[in-house]
C-alpha cells in the first residue's frame, strides 16, 4: 500500500459529507473518477432518507439560577417552539428505562439516549425534551438520531451539552430549564458506490470490502471514516492490477452515520445475491499517528485466531477479539455474512463526530501500517485454494446484532411478521 498516495485521497475526501447532502454526492463523484482512473467501472446506487440542515440548540437555565449554555442539536429530534421549550429538568442517569420515573412532561438530563427503548418510554411517559451529557473535557459531537426511532414513536427535540455545563447544572441543583433546538429536516438522496473486480476463478462466491464515506455535519470525518475511504481505495487500485480469485466488491457507503442506511439499503437491493457473499471486510477509523490497531470479528474462533496470528507475523500490535461493531458489518451480519471490521483507534480518534476530527492526526505512514495488513489479509482469503471459514457466526454474536438492531430503533423482521 502507498500511505502517501492514500493520504493525498483522504486530503481530496476531508470536508464534510453529511449523508444526503451535496457534500456526500461530491465525494461519491470524487470515489467514481478515481476508480473509472483505474479501469473500474463503479455503480451509484441512490436511496431516499431523512437528512437536515441548519441545526443550532442552546438550554437556559431558569431556576433556581440564571444562566445559559451552548449546546449541539442533534439531527432529526424535532424542534422547539420559536420561544423555546420550558420545562422542569430531570436527571435520569444513562436514560435507561430503568431510571426513568416521574418524568411526565419534564426535560430530561441523561449521560446517554437510552437507546429506543428509553425513546420509546420517554414519549409513552410524556417527556417534553432531552439533554445528553458529553464526555468530560471533549467537544460537543454532532449527530443525528437514527430515523428508525421517530418513524416509529415521534419527534423529541434533544441536544447535546458539555459535561461540564452538566455538572454545573446538578451541582447548582438547577430545577426548571428551557431549550432550544432548531434545525430543516428533509426527504433526500443518499447513495453507495459499488464496484466489482470479477475473480479469475471462483467468480460466484463474493468478498465485500466496506468502509462508509459519509461523515457528521461540521466535520471532515479524517479518522471516521475518510481514513477508511482512502484505504480500500489503494487496496481496489491493487486488486485491479492483480485480480484475485473471488469477486471483489468494493462498497462505500453512505448515510453509515444515519443508522447504517446504506448498508441497510445495499442488503435489500442486493438480497437475491447475498448467498454468494462469503465474508465483508470491513475499514472504519484509521490512520491515526498515535493509536492501537484492533479486528472486530463477527465470526468463528478459527477466524479470531488466523488474525492473532497474523497480527504477530506482522507485527502492528492488533487486538482481534469477537464481539459486533457498530458499523456496516451489522446489516450484512444480520443476513448471515460473517466479517471482520478493523480499525485505528486511540490518539485524535477520540474527536470523531466532533470538529477535531481532522487531517493533522494522521499520515501516511500510519494508513500505510492498518492498511497493508488489511491488504494482506484479504489477499490471502480471496486466493486460499479452498475458502479458508466457514459462513458461520457464533450465536451469542448472532444474538448480540439482533439486540443492536433493535437498540437502534429498527424492528426485527421476525418479530414485524409475528
């Protein structure tokens, strides 16, 4: 792999691609011509989903003290009137159902979302509005609610405040709040870009190579997932000069910072053919100068143990361990497509879906070091006379996806059809 070429890739793809926003289409245009440059014919495959635009929030603190704090809306949870939102304010701890008593039209204040069913009790329960706490010493993140959540139960403006504005509030005992959050919230097109280098020899069996190339707004999304971007890049540029066996797909998706909406979208589109999908290899956060290199198996033991054992050969200090990732490996994994996510994380990959995840906290050298093993891995498993696992996934993973998906808001099929 060419770190420096990748990096001169990543630098073109480092501005902001929001999914479903003009940025995302510019950086879907920049991936096609730098395949067709390399004798790759790539597919846009568009979907429609919910985006937004313009999103500002603050919170007033009414009683028993007056004060006011910036704050980060997050996209697609609705807006507040013209004058704000006033309610009483109720720390809930993680926002977990469990803490959530006594909460009839208050504001609540909650170091995490509580996933969907917190929403789901949150609105069943008549709460007015959310306040998530951020990491102590960060920036605030920008992000979106999964569209999942609200297609389902409704709208509930949230925003995002600093720890320390926070701390603030509970140690000054602050009781009454008002918020605000505005933001457009719109129907748009997002799209992945598929290409395929066709195996030389056993064509019918496919190897996904993902990474999404969407990014949270205000952002240029270097580590997450830019740097991810870059890499499969250089690996098409060295597939297509030495054909592998299998088929090749490379997919970069889109809206991944949305709820996975490409990677749900490629899954329905492509469902005919998923049985001739053997394995993903997934890229998302890499790059980072300062970092540690992991493998996030969705798979068998015998998969766990081949990367350990590489990752000595190779000698990048990665930590392969069996678990999910939450990223696009879950759709496919939940249709049965085992995978393996790498990543680089640690150092300025803390900053992700805020604005410090930028370009000065990676080089080349160090897309460079994650990628040429990826690269190798995948090699190996797209030439191996005879594929080296088996399409199987554990059940405790199998079980873990299914309470993800369900986390995420987005209804099991199984039980949609009971």
């Amino acid at each position: 792999m060419d770190g420096e070429r990748a990096m001169d890739f990543l630098r073109r793809i480092a501005f902001t691609r929001l999914g479903g926003s003009p940025e995302e289409k510019r950086a879907a245009d920049i991936i096609s011509e730098e395949l067709f440059g390399l004798g790759i014919k790539p597919v846009i495959e568009e979907f429609e989903m919910w985006t937004y635009a313009n999103a500002q929030a603050r919170v007033q603190v009414l009683e028993p003290y007056q004060a006011e704090y910036g704050a980060s809306a997050v996209g697609l949870s609705g807006v507040t009137p013209d004058g704000g939102l006033e309610a009483p304010l109720k720390y809930v701890e993680t926002g977990q159902p469990e803490f959530l008593h006594d909460i009839q039209g208050t504001i609540l204040l909650a170091m995490g979302s509580g996933g969907a069913k917190g929403y789901e009790r949150a609105k069943k329960k008549g709460v007015v509005g959310r306040l998530i706490i951020g990491g102590a010493g960060r920036e605030l993140i920008n992000i979106a609610t999964n569209s999942f959540q609200f297609e389902r139960f409704g709208k509930l403006p949230t925003a995002y405040v600093r720890y320390e504005d926070a701390l603030e509030m509970l140690k000054q005992g602050a009781s009454r709040v008002r918020m605000f959050v505005s933001q457009d919230e719109f129907l748009a097109n997002s799209r992945n870009v598929v290409a395929d280098i066709p195996g030389t020899h056993d064509p019918e069996e496919i190897i996904l190579v993902g990474a999404h190339f969407d990014s949270v707004i205000e952002n240029q999304g270097a580590h997450d997932n830019g740097a991810g971007s870059a890499t499969i890049m250089e690996m098409a540029r060295y597939f297509s000069q030495n054909p592998a066996k299998r088929t090749l797909r490379f997919v970069w998706f889109g809206s991944e910072e949305f709820g996975l909406k490409g990677a749900w979208h490629y899954i329905e589109r492509h469902k005919d053919e998923l049985d001739k999908h053997v394995f993903m290899v997934n890229v998302d956060v890499a790059g980072g100068i300062v970092g540690q290199n992991s493998a996030s198996v969705m798979g068998s033991d015998k998969l766990q143990n081949y990367l350990d054992i590489m990752g000595k050969e190779f000698g990048i200090g990665l930590t392969p361990r069996q678990s999910i990732y939450s990223g696009d490996c879950i759709p496919l994994g939940y249709k049965g497509v085992p995978s393996v996510t790498f990543a680089r994380g640690g150092g300025g990959s803390t900053y992700i879906h805020s604005p410090g995840d930028t370009l000065e906290h990676i080089d080349g050298a160090h897309l460079a070091m994650l990628g040429d093993f990826v690269l190798g891995f995948t090699d190996r498993i797209a030439n191996a006379g005879q594929f080296p696992f088996g399409k199987e996934i554990p059940e405790s993973i199998k079980k873990a996806t299914r309470d993800y998906i369900e986390n995420s808001g987005r209804e099991i099929e199984e039980k949609a059809k009971a």
